[in-house]
C-alpha cells in the first residue's frame, strides 16, 4: 500500500502532463533555453570591457 500511495503524485503528474502536452500549445522549453542562452552570451559581448593590452608601445 506504501509504494501506491507515495507513487500517486508522481502518476497523476505523469498523466496530467502528457494530456496537456498533447491537447494544448506547449512552447519548446530546451528551445527556449538555448535563444536566451545565445542572447545573453551576444549582450555580453556587445558590452565587454575592452581587453587591457600589456605591451603597447
């Protein structure tokens, strides 16, 4: 009765998931990760500091 009963959520939440998967517009989460990783790596180096160069003569 034990494993049922700590397993239940996790079913419940397994099945609500794929039906809402399936009948609703569910955006790409990967996807959005990877376009909010690529903008933030282009801000970043948009407004980087210049380097400091040791041997300008």
């Amino acid at each position: 009765m034990g494993i049922i009963r700590s397993s239940f959520s996790f079913i419940v939440g397994t099945v609500s998931g794929i039906y809402i998967a399936q009948n609703y517009k569910v955006p790409n989460i990967k996807k959005l990760a990877n376009d909010a990783i690529i903008m933030a790596k282009r801000t970043e180096e948009t407004y980087r500091k210049p380097k400091k160069r040791d041997n300008e003569d």
